[in-house]
C-alpha cells in the first residue's frame, strides 16, 4: 500500500518584500563623514565712549550714556563726565523723596506777550528747537549765548519742597520759565522731564545705574 504524499505550498505575500538590514544606503563610516565648521564672526568692539567738550552739556552727556549697549558702559560714562549737575537732576529725578512744586506737563509762557506771539507753549517751542526743527536757529542748537545747567544747577532747589518754601507759586514758576529760556534748548527740554519724573522717557539710563557710578548720593529722606 502506497501511502499518500502531501504537497506544501507557500504563501506569497502581498507587497513589496521586506527589506533586511542590509538592504538601501550604507552611510559613510564617522572617519570618513565630513566635519561641517560653522564660523563665529568676531564679535564688534563697543563703541567708544566720545570725548565731549571741555565743560559739556547735560544733554551731551545723557546722549553719550545712552548710546552705551551695556551697563557698565553706561557707568564708566557717567563716571568719566562726573559733575555735581548731574547727579543733582538724577536725584530730582530718581528720588521719590523729592517732591516737585512745580505743575506737572507742559510749560507756558510767563509773558502774556509771549503767548501771543509763540505758537504753542514754551514746552513745545523747546521741543521743536531741540530738534532743529521751525523756530530753531543755528544758535539754539550750538549753544551760543545760552547757559547751562553745568552753570545753573545750584538754583534748582527752589523747585522742590524744602528748598526755598518761602517762595510764591507765580513766583517760582517764573523764575523757572526764564531758566528754562535762558538754557540751550536741549538742557531746557530734559529739565522739564525732569521736573515730572520722566527722564528716562528721553534717556536710557536707570536709577540704579546712577547708584552705581556715584555711590557717594544718599537717596531717600529728602522732604
């Protein structure tokens, strides 16, 4: 009796055949990849810290701090052009012990006759001849003629509480419009920042930059 063979088949399965792991691309062997070299470009040098003239303006020195990228940039500026102008505005400004007695905002005119004549106020017309623009003249914006607060910065107690309360307001006011007029008009439109607080809307410098270049301000306690 013959017994009976079975015939295997094998399945074939759909789709394409498995690939094995050594099937596609070889990739190149580390010793043999290129090594990519990303170049750092040098970093630029700060920029100098300008020489100003002998005796500056205040704004020439908060435009010099300003320009600095960094902090202590910044502080070896303010250290470099120290003067007793400076750090009497930064502590009007930066104190919050002291207290201005003058309105805040924009400045008028003290003369009836000069409201008339000037079109805005006196803040304004500062403003524009600071930035070179309408009512400026070549003179208003080199100086000439014109004080400083380097010069006149010793006055400026009679517009804070304390300093000279014996003032009237109408007073006060006017003594300091005509400062304010008889300053370069650049010094004249930081000091009415000032008067309100807001140095820092013109200049980047901070409180605590100040504090660092002149650690001999005694802030808090003023009034």
């Amino acid at each position: 009796m013959t017994t009976p063979t079975t015939k295997t088949t094998t399945k074939r399965g759909r789709g394409r055949p498995r690939k094995t792991e050594t099937d596609g691309p070889k990739l190149p062997s580390a010793s043999k990849a290129k090594k990519r070299t990303i170049k750092v470009a040098d970093p630029k040098p700060p920029a100098a810290i300008p020489d100003l003239p002998v005796n500056p303006f205040v704004h020439e020195v908060l435009d010099a701090v300003s320009a600095q990228k960094t902090k202590a940039r910044k502080v070896e500026a303010l250290r470099k052009y120290e003067h007793d102008s400076l750090k009497v505005i930064f502590v009007w400004n930066f104190d919050e012990t002291v207290i201005s007695l003058l309105p805040e905002g924009d400045v008028p005119y003290g003369e009836t006759e000069d409201q008339t004549v000037y079109n805005g106020s006196l803040s304004e017309n500062l403003a524009r001849e600071a930035a070179g623009g309408e009512s400026a003249t070549g003179q208003d914006l080199d100086g000439r003629n014109k004080t400083s607060l380097r010069r006149e910065y010793t006055v400026l107690y009679n517009f804070v509480k304390g300093g000279n309360d014996g003032l009237t307001k109408s007073r006060r006011e006017m003594i300091f419009i005509n400062l304010l007029q008889g300053l370069h008009p650049k010094d004249a439109q930081l000091l009415i920042l000032v008067k309100d607080k807001k140095l820092s809307d013109m200049y980047n410098v901070t409180k605590e930059i100040v504090a660092e270049a002149y650690p001999d301000i005694q802030w808090g306690g003023r009034s």
